[in-house]
C-alpha cells in the first residue's frame, strides 16, 4: 500500500510541475523499482495511475471541504450524524406531529383573518366610492 502512496505522491508532483510548467525534476518512480518490465508498467499502469492519482486529488479537496465547514474529514461527518442521531432519539414522534397538527390549525385561523380581511377591504373600498359619488 505504501508503495502505490509512494507512486502517487511522485505522480501528483510530476502533474504540479508539469501544470506550473516547470521541469518536472527527474526522480525515480516507486513503481520503477519493482522487478517487473518498465515498458509494460508504463503502458498499462499510467492510466490507472492517474485515475487513483485523480481521486486522491478528489479526496484531498473533500476533506478541505470539510475542514472549512468544521467537520474533521469522514470522522467528523460520522460524528456529526451520530451528534443528530442523539438530538432526534429526545424528540419523540408524537410531539413532532402534535406540533405540526398545532401549525395546521393556526394556518387555517391565519388564512380565515386573511378572508375577513379581504372582506373588510372589500366593504371599505365600496363605502369610500359611495362616498365619492356625486349626491342626487
């Protein structure tokens, strides 16, 4: 496991140089030092290099995410829904809907102001236009 670390470490700051545009510095692969052809690992192994090169990268920036949102990388995450997990288990069910029936009848009592309202606009816009009107 080490040496894929090792490999792609070495790969990350070929690709950084490369993208800065310096000269990549030539140093040894840790992959090159297995006893195995060098043309074979180059030719079969680079793409797969580079793909676990790109969710190293991935995972890196996953965990600065969470850094920046106060979460210690997946442990923090794992914490943090066990900290919900523990906060939901002291509410029970029953309040949840109890409260949501509660909200229900004051929105109807809401919406039934709302139609006396309308109706009050109604009649006073109906009494000011009488009021305007040419008297006989």
């Amino acid at each position: 496991m080490s040496k894929i670390y090792d490999a792609l470490q070495h790969l990350e700051a070929q690709r950084k140089a490369m993208d800065s545009g310096e000269t990549p510095t030539a140093s040894i692969n840790p992959l090159d030092l297995q006893e195995r052809p060098v043309s074979v690992v180059r030719s079969t192994a680079r793409p797969l290099l580079e793909q676990a090169a790109a969710v190293t990268r991935f995972g890196t920036e996953l965990h600065r995410r969470m850094g920046e949102a106060g979460l210690d990388g997946v442990r923090g995450l794992f914490a943090l829904a066990d900290q919900l997990q523990r906060a939901l288990a002291t509410v029970a069910l029953g309040e949840i809907e109890s409260a949501e029936r509660d909200l229900d009848r004051v929105a109807a009592q809401i919406r039934a102001v709302q139609g006396n309202l309308t109706q009050l606009k109604t009649v006073k816009m109906d009494l000011e236009d009488l009021s305007r009107s040419p008297k006989p």
